[in-house]
C-alpha cells in the first residue's frame, strides 16, 4: 500500500451532481458552473488541498426515465445542463502545478482515432496530467440525440469499449517510436518517418488504418480510470483500469469488490496490487460536533427527494415514479449502472431497503457513505478505510459547491497532512513551477520522454498515483504487453 493516501474532487460541470437540490442552499454557487473563473477557484482550491486530480463526471442525454419524461430533471436540474467537462481543463490546468483531470468519456458514441487525437494533445497541454474515465453510455435519450434508433445492449457496448481501447491502445503506444521526433533543423526532418507505423486494424466495430496523428505526449496513454460493477463490468476494470472506482457504500461491499476485480486483473497477467482503489466519499466537516451535525441537518433539509428519484431512475433504468415508495428493492440485472442497484442488494444482503429509503439516503451524494464530523474524527475515518480496509484514496463529493470542498481542505486536509496521510507542498522543495520549464521546450526532450517536467515531486499523474519514474503504462498492462496486431 502507498505511504500516502490520494484525493480526486469528484464533480460534474453541471448544476448538479450527485446532491440533488443542493443547488438551491443559500449561498451555493453551483449555477456558476458555466463560468470559467468558477473551475480556475476550484482548480486552485483542489491544488492547495493536496488533490491529485478533478475527476470530473459526465453523461449524454437527459435523465427521463422518471415519469417517462424529461420534465423533472429539466426543472430541477438533475445534470441538467451540463457543459463539456474536457473543455475546461485547458483553463484550471493553465493556474495550476500538479492537479491532475481525469475525464468521463464514453466509448458507445464516438471515435476512438478522435478520442485518441484529442486525449494525446491534453496530455500534451498539462505535461502529462491527464486520465480518462472509460465509460459506456445507456440512456436511450443519448443514443436518440446521437443518431440511432435504440440504445445498445450492454453486451454490445461492452464489446464496443474492449475493440474501442484496442485501438486506442495501438495509436497512443505502438504508431510513433519514443525516438521518432528529432526535430532536426539541419536537415529540415522534424520526424523519421521509418519510426512511424501504421497499426492497420480492423475489427467487428471499427477499421483504424492509422498512424496516430498525435506524437507521443508525456504519459502516451492518459491514466485509464474505471467503475465497472456488473460482471462485465468488472472484467472490463480488470483488464484496463489502473485505478478503480468502487462504488459500494459498505465497508463488506468494497471489501469484496477489491478481491475480486484483483483477482480478475492477476487472470488478465497483471500485477493486482498496482491497481488504486478509490471510494466515494461525502464529508461534512465542522470545527466541533455540533457544528458538523448542525450542518449535516441544513443540507439534509434541502434534498429533493423527486430530483433524488429522477436521478436514480436514471440511474437504475427503471421508472422509480411507479413504484410504491415503501416497497421493497429487488436485485435486478440493469442495462444501466449496476453498482447503484448492486449498492442496496448484494453490497447490503442483510438489509431490506424500500424506495422510499434509497430516495432519502442518496439525496447526499448517492451511494457513497456520509462522514460527519470534526477534522480529526473525518481524518480518523478516512485514514480506517486506507489503512485497515486498504483503499488507496477518496472521491470526494461535494454537497454545497464549493464550500464542501473548501470546508474539506481548510480543516480536514491539515489533519491528514499532520498524520503524513497527504503531502504538504512546504516540504516538497516547491516546483519552480511548469510554465517556468516550459521556456525549455525547444529542445522537445523533456515533455516527449515521459520524464518530470519540473512539477513538484517530478510526477505526472500517473507518476503521483504510482511512484517516481512511472510515467508510462507498466509493462504488464495488455496496451505494453501485446502487439497491436493481437489485440
């Protein structure tokens, strides 16, 4: 296990998240979400804090399962709007060191030669501070918008995302030779095209001649992030993933879900234990118990409980509108996101949930567990579950934005720093800062080889998750390991 523990803001460039109604908490500034200087405060905030990276959500289409329309989450803004979350990292990248952006990308409609392109010059533009969170979309207002007539099944789309990655993987690791660049002004040949290949797939999905069109950016691949629940799901993390979302709000359930997506990952013939685990988490932090409590109560009493229900519909794949409130929740296999049902059936079999008290728990944060409490008790929790449970690092999800996330790093995070749980950049030896190195780049060394582009600690992302000198995929990744022509 690392020595430190590691911290993504989980959050979504919409008026909500994951806290449905908290948007209307006086004082929250959530509708500025369309605002640049809104992320650049974020990025900053996050950056102070000792924050790998935003991890940023995202989804296609509109949540009208509830009711059968749309009309819910329009009025009540359940991640709607929602902006592209990709185009804001050039801006909170550009006043930020070390922060890193992992991104929610979906695999079932888009490009893989376009989605490499465009996750290669983002790697290029943070030195290397980039991860993509591989998703699949289900909602049949995404696949309508998108020019089909039904959603895929999940077979389909899982199918889809494994080729998907297939030639990703081929562009970003195979197409250019680490020393294809030379930049040679003498001779007038900035490239050797004999470094250059071609990676001539051709699949069930999609037929990718190649070569990427992008050289080598310092990580090659982003940090592949990852949340499957459902079978598939899990094998899918397994192969890809270097770090995990498990979305259970049990300690049992995580417990459970990390022996076994280990396990799956050592049958892929990798090592389990350079996997990160990352867990939700909804800290409500105050100076004493009394004040935490007392604002655990504020924000409890501005949930909306319709928007929670319109959300989970979504979420579930089922038309939670119809349903008795008291009823019972019956395990299903859903086409949509598996962990949430996964979350209140088999992560909890010993307890009987109804609607109604699914609605009233994820009204903060869905399924991920609340901590409330002073700084020293949420440090107390947080560091149980890195160093008795053994998860890597947090999610951490906001209610009030962003407060919740300013709250967390002016009183929580010098805890974790006092206990050596989070790194404190006064004793770091400073960076000397990015744009400083980058008065460098016309040599095009540094940034092309993967090594530390002059941030603090030397890292990329992948590095700060890691280690030191782990810029690139391990070699025990299926991306390393086989030729593109196997995969």
């Amino acid at each position: 296990m690392p020595d430190r523990l590691h911290l993504n803001l989980f959050t979504m460039a919409s008026v909500e998240h994951v806290s449905p109604g908290s948007w209307a908490y006086p004082g929250d500034r959530s509708p500025g979400y369309a605002d640049r200087e809104y992320w650049t405060e974020v990025a900053r905030t996050a950056e102070r804090g000792g924050f790998d990276a935003v991890f940023f959500a995202d989804v296609r289409g509109v949540y009208d399962v509830y009711g059968d329309d749309r009309e819910v989450a329009v009025e009540k803004a359940v991640q709607t709007p929602a902006n592209d979350p990709q185009l804001l990292v050039p801006a909170m990248a550009e006043v930020t060191e070390d922060l890193g952006f992992a991104v929610t990308r979906s695999t079932t409609y888009t490009h893989p030669y376009q989605l490499a392109r465009e996750f290669s010059t983002l790697d290029h533009l943070t030195d290397g501070r980039i991860a993509i969170n591989v998703v699949t979309s289900y909602l049949q207002s995404a696949a309508e918008n998108l020019g089909l007539d039904e959603r895929m099944d999940k077979e389909t789309r899982y199918d889809r995302a494994d080729e998907f990655l297939d030639v990703c993987y081929a562009l970003w690791e195979d197409s250019w030779e680490d020393d294809a660049v030379e930049i040679d002004r003498e001779s007038g040949r900035y490239a050797n095209p004999a470094k250059v290949h071609a990676i001539d797939h051709v699949g069930d999905h999609f037929s990718v001649p190649g070569p990427h069109g992008c050289e080598p950016s310092p990580q090659r691949t982003p940090v592949i992030y990852q949340a499957g629940s459902s079978d598939r799901g899990r094998e899918f993390a397994a192969a890809n993933a270097e770090a995990v979302f498990a979305s259970q709000p049990t300690e049992a359930g995580v417990r459970e879900y990390m022996r076994d997506v280990k396990s799956r990952a050592a049958d892929h013939g990798r090592d389990p234990e350079r996997l990160r685990f990352f867990i939700g988490v909804v800290p409500i932090v105050g100076e004493t118990e009394a004040a935490a409590e007392a604002k655990h109560d504020a924000y409890a009493a501005h949930v909306d409980v319709e928007a929670t229900l319109a959300l989970l519909s979504g979420f579930l794949d089922m038309d939670l509108s119809e349903i008795d409130p008291d009823r019972k929740v019956e395990h299903i296999e859903t086409d949509a996101i598996q962990g949430t049902m996964n979350a209140f059936t088999r992560s909890q079999p010993d307890r009987d949930w109804t609607v109604r008290e699914v609605a009233e728990f994820c009204g903060l944060g869905t399924t991920s567990p609340t901590i409330v409490g002073t700084p020293e008790q949420v440090a107390d929790e947080l560091a149980y579950w890195h160093e008795e449970v053994g998860v890597h690092g947090f999610n951490v999800k906001e209610i009030v934005r962003p407060d919740s996330l300013t709250d967390f790093v002016d009183l929580v995070v010098p805890e974790l720093r006092e206990r050596g749980l989070v790194s404190d950049p006064k004793s770091a030896g400073g960076s000397g800062g990015r744009r400083a190195s980058g008065t460098n780049w016309g040599s095009g060394r540094s940034r092309r080889s993967g090594t530390s582009c002059g941030n603090r600690g030397g890292s990329t992302l992948r590095e700060r998750l890691l280690g030191t000198g782990r810029a690139r995929l391990h070699d025990d990744h299926p991306a390393r390991r086989e030729p593109a022509s196997e995969r």
